[in-house]
C-alpha cells in the first residue's frame, strides 16, 4: 500500500494566535527561491522585503539576520516578488518542528538563536505533540 504525505498545513504550524487582526502581516518576499510554510524570515532593511533569515549578515541583505516573522503559506518567489501573509507580532504560539529555517542556520546555537529572536516578537516556538 503507498503511503501518502500530505504536505504541512497551517494547523501544523499555527497552534495559538490571539487575534489575527492584529498579529498579521501581508509583506513582500524577496524573488529568487521558494518558501515553504513556516520559514522563519527576517525583513531587508533597505528594500523592506524579506527573506529566509539567515545565521550571518549577509551583504546587499543587512537585517534579514535578524528573525522577525514566521510565513504562514508556502510561496513560490522563484522568478519574482511575491505578496503574502505572515506572523509579525505576538501572541502566537508555533510549533518548532514546523519551522523552516535558511539552509545557513545548520547548528542548534544558531536554531535557538532564531527561536530567541522570534520570542521576543511575541512568536514563541513550542514543542508540540
């Protein structure tokens, strides 16, 4: 029998949001790559766009090290910037193994980092059953 995977939902994502009204962004994603659903962005301080945040700066990206919001739609962006939907300010509870972070964030330091910075928008990551 083949075993079906169904791709992750907002409901794997998004396990409290006190009012959406309010926590709620629509913000403009930076063209060359796809975003699945739960990227972990950080916002480009001269373009306002933003981006997968990354571990370090990164030169023509300043900011976007910084984690800021979470996306709650997967979205494709490859071939150019995309308007969407994402969670800029708490209170929001998010399941942490839903979290898509960028390919640099490859160590549990700079994973908790991200959390870290995430918290303090009010987007607190917990583990979840």
């Amino acid at each position: 029998m083949p075993v079906l995977n169904a791709p992750p939902t907002l409901g794997d994502l998004l396990k409290f949001e006190l009012n959406a009204s309010y926590t709620r962004e629509t913000v403009t994603l930076k063209a060359g790559t796809s975003y699945p659903l739960g990227s972990v962005l950080g916002r480009i301080t001269a373009v306002g766009e933003y981006r997968l945040s990354p571990a370090a700066e990164v030169v023509g990206d300043e900011g976007a090290e910084v984690a800021v919001a979470v996306l709650l739609d997967a979205v494709d962006a490859t071939d150019a910037a995309v308007t969407c939907l994402i969670a800029a300010r708490g209170p929001v509870i998010l399941a942490d193994s839903a979290l898509v972070f960028d390919a640099s964030v490859d160590q549990p330091t700079e994973r908790i980092a991200k959390i870290t910075q995430l918290a303090a928008m009010g987007l607190v990551a917990r583990t979840t059953v």
